[in-house]
C-alpha cells in the first residue's frame, strides 16, 4: 500500500550514503533537496562540509542538480554557494522538476539518485519515475507548520518499514 512512499535506501545523513552501491546501481547522478537534506531549514549557503561532499560527488563522476519547492531567491543564493545547477518551485511530487534535472544533466531518471528528507515529496516523486530513492533522516526539527504536519504521517509509514 505504502510501497511508493518507501526509499529504496535510507541513511542517517548525505555523508552516509554508501555511494558505490549506487554507483553499482547504475546511478550516475543526483537530483538532490536543500531543506534539512543538504542543510538545515532555510540556511542560507552551505558550508565548508557540504561543498567538499559535493565535490566528492564531482570526483566520482556524478552529475548534479538541485530541485527545491522553495521560492527561487533563496534557492538560487542557497545553489550559487555551492555551485550546483537547480530549478526552484520545482512542483515536487509532480514529475516536472525530475524530468527537467535528467534533461539539463542528459541522464535517463533510472540513472538519476533522488535524495532527499520528505516521502511525500522527494521519495514519492523519485519512486514515480522509477528513480532510485535515497532518504536521509532531517537535520533539524526546525520545520515549518506544513511540513511537521507531514511527518507524523511519515513515521507512520516509516515504522512499518524500517522501526524508525
């Protein structure tokens, strides 16, 4: 019932994800999240950490792209600090946002790692494209209204699944 909110992977954070499982997977690139995935609620740039995992991922050849439903001034300061193409108010769930990352990144979305913190936007969406999915536990509780909303939903789902 659950199966399409369920990641394929999940890991603790971005800097604990077995990368060359993916790599054996045939993942050669990332549409990635920002909020409480890369960093915490509305941060404003990454930091030193990020930037080295980011190009961790260059290094190895991945491809990158960061698709957000936050408004595009904050996601385009957030993306330029770490150099990473993005489209902003990308619709996540809908397939729009995934599809123009797989473009811009000329990658088919079977190739295309989605990682993010939300089933019901970034796991969700990646699964309905048959992307591999990646979940990553929050940053931080600091959430808005909405999205705490969701989550007790979501640890529903997740107990099922993992005893999270």
């Amino acid at each position: 019932m659950f199966k399409k909110f369920l990641p394929q992977i999940y890991a603790e954070s971005i800097y604990d994800i077995n990368l060359s499982e993916l790599e054996e997977r045939g993942v050669r690139a990332f549409v990635l999240d920002i909020d409480n995935t890369l960093a915490p609620y509305a941060a404003p740039e990454g930091d030193e950490r990020l930037r080295g995992w980011i190009a961790l991922l260059r290094e190895r050849g991945f491809k990158l792209y960061i698709a957000s439903n936050n408004d595009g001034e904050r996601v385009e300061r957030f993306c330029v600090s770490i150099d990473v193409p993005y489209i902003a108010k990308a619709g996540k769930p809908l397939s729009r946002g995934f599809m123009k990352a797989c473009e811009i990144m000329g990658v088919a979305p079977e190739e295309t790692g989605v990682i993010g913190d939300q089933l019901f936007t970034d796991i969700y969406g990646g699964n309905r494209l048959n992307m591999p999915t990646v979940l990553v536990k929050p940053i931080s509780d600091a959430e808005g209204k909405f999205i705490k909303f969701k989550r007790f939903f979501e640890r529903i789902i997740l107990k099922n699944r993992w005893g999270c």
